[in-house]
C-alpha cells in the first residue's frame, strides 16, 4: 500500500477515455507551482483560479504546445 502526505505533489490524467478536444491534466501539491513555471515560463503564477493560455516547453525551451493552465 503507498502512503502519501500532505507535502507530496502529484500529477493525474483527468481526461475521460476516447476523442475530445483538450487532455486535462490535474497537478497539485507543494511543487506544482514550480512544475507549472518550468512547463509554462510566461504562465502568470498570480492568476489565482483564471485560466490562461499558455505555450509548453521543453527542458531546452523548444515549444511543445499550447495549454490552458
């Protein structure tokens, strides 16, 4: 059995099976912030509860896609 705590981050797919027009993918947890800003440079980290888009990039900032974060 895994045990997990309040200070774990985790990262879930929350996209039904099948076709559809965007993947969710649910962060949270005490780094998903730093997550989010390593993903989404331009994401504004103080858009508390707003949506925004924003482009994804790779470690070497290579444009992946774009998100709504």
């Amino acid at each position: 059995m895994t045990m997990f705590f309040f200070d774990d981050t985790i990262a879930a797919i929350s996209t039904p099976s099948g076709r559809g027009g965007i993947g969710v993918i649910r962060i949270s947890g005490i780094n998903s912030a730093k997550i989010l800003s390593q993903l989404a440079p331009k994401a504004d980290l103080s858009a508390i509860q707003k949506a925004q888009l924003v482009e994804i990039q790779d470690a070497k900032s290579v444009f992946l896609d774009q998100a709504i974060a």
